[in-house]
C-alpha cells in the first residue's frame, strides 16, 4: 500500500465539528490526505456563536510540534487560530526550518461576529507568519483588516493582491469574495499572475467552518504535489458542494458539508 501525504493543521478547537481543526481534519481526509493536528486554544462554540476561549501555553504547542515533526513530516501545513505573538515565533521556525508549502487561514472573526484576534495580533501575523505563506486565504473583512482600506470593488481588491504579494511578501493570496454581492467569486493572485474563480451563490445561512474548510482543501491537494491554481481550483469546487449540501446541523450558523465532494466528484477527478 502506497504511503499517504500528509498535512497539518495547527489551529484552535470546535467541540461540534463546524470549524477549526475538527475541520481542518474532515477537509484532509475528504481529499485523500492523512490529517494531523496541534491545537493553540480550546474553545467552547458552536453554531450559534463562541462563548469561552482558553489559549493554550506557548510551550504546549511547542511541545505538539516537535512530537509530529521529529516523527513524521508532514509534507504540507496550514494555520488557523493562532492568539499570540509567542506562538507564531514557534511556528514561523518550523515553516523557515523545513520549507514545506505552508498556507495561512488568517481567523480574525468567527461566522457569528466573535472577535478571535486582538489588534496587536493582527499586526503580528502581518510581520512574522504572512511573509512566509505559500497562500494566504483571507475573506473580504480579513483581507480589509490586512491592507488597512476597503474592498469595495474589483480594482480594490487586485490592489489588496499586489499588497500581499509586493509589500507583505506572501507567495499568493486568494480573497474570498463571499461576502460581495452575486455569485461567489474568488481572487487569486501570485506575482505574476491574477485568476478568477467563481461559482454559483447558494441562499444558506450554514456557512460555519467555510474558511477553516476552504484554506485545509488547498493544504491538503499542496500536500499530494498540485499547483496554487489546481489546489485553488478544487477547493473552490470543494466548498461550493460543501455549502450546496449542508446537514442543517445546529440552531444557528450550522457548518458545512465536509463530505460532499467525495460523496459526488471522487477523489482523483482533477
């Protein structure tokens, strides 16, 4: 039997399943990958919002790194929830040390509008992670909070892009254009290239998880060998099904589909 790739998710905890590593964990397998996990924070959340949030000792990452790294190294990883400036040092050593492909979901904002980043951290994951990200997958409010004014339109945001690229120093940025009007469509940019990816736009309000869902897609396929633009590619085919077939879970924002694709598309069809 052929060994499998591998991907890591270092990201914050959903005790039901929509978001964050559980997430993150869903995505790898769909996609064919063996998934890993190290946690920064546990939190208490569910579709309805998030209701207590306790960060994990620097060291405690730390220590789950080196566990998976000096065992197994995974051949791609990504990054969610990341609170403080102590653990995006520790995490920055790791992508500098083994120069995996290395996407960053930059979590500010959880689907029901808690906060899960302070200012200071914002301006951190801008200095320490952001220049060293094989992709960054910001939605519209995380790219603004970025690049520090608004995407209001098309031009603004292949402005944002070549912010990413040119003065932060990211390899790519794809900004999610979901929360723009008509269809669902996203920007991907590198430095010498633009794409455009768009899809239909479904009336739902089960959207918990999409980014965390999104960004591990692209992670996972990075991790099998694919290009920026085929890792992009699929995941945008991957959450539009995702979000298409939502269980309808919780009482609030439920989270999406994580096997959808599987299910309807394999896993070898692109």
């Amino acid at each position: 039997m052929r060994k499998p790739k591998i991907a890591l998710t270092i990201a914050g905890t959903d005790p039901t399943g929509g978001a964050g590593a559980m997430a993150d964990l869903k995505s790898f397998h769909a996609c064919g990958v063996y998934g890993m996990a190290a946690f920064t924070s546990v939190l208490a959340q569910n579709s309805k919002g998030v209701q207590h949030i306790h960060n994990l000792e620097v060291d405690w990452l730390e220590e789950q790194l080196e566990s998976v790294f000096t065992d197994e190294v995974p051949h791609a990883m990504k990054t969610g929830m990341i609170p403080t400036k102590e653990m995006m040092e520790v995490i920055a050593s790791y992508v500098k040390n083994y120069q995996i492909p290395y996407v960053i979901d930059p979590v500010m904002i959880a689907k029901s509008g808690d906060s899960l980043m302070d200012d200071k951290g914002k301006s951190e994951l801008q200095n320490i992670l952001l220049p060293l990200a094989d992709v960054v997958t910001p939605n519209i409010p995380e790219a603004e909070e970025i690049v520090g004014f608004k995407l209001d339109s098309e031009e603004k945001i292949h402005q944002a892009g070549k912010v990413f690229i040119e003065d932060i120093g990211s390899k790519g940025v794809i900004i999610k254009g979901g929360h723009l009007e008509g269809n669902a469509t996203d920007y991907l940019f590198t430095k010498d290239q633009s794409y455009t990816f768009e899809q239909e736009r479904y009336d739902t309000k089960h959207t918990h998880g999409t980014g965390c869902t999104f960004s591990s897609v692209i992670t996972a396929e990075l991790a099998k060998g694919k290009t920026m633009y085929e890792a992009v590619k699929k995941a945008k085919s991957f959450i539009s099904l995702a979000i298409k077939y939502t269980p309808e879970i919780g009482q609030g924002r439920g989270p999406v589909n994580h096997f959808a694709y599987q299910k309807l598309k394999g896993l070898d069809d692109e």
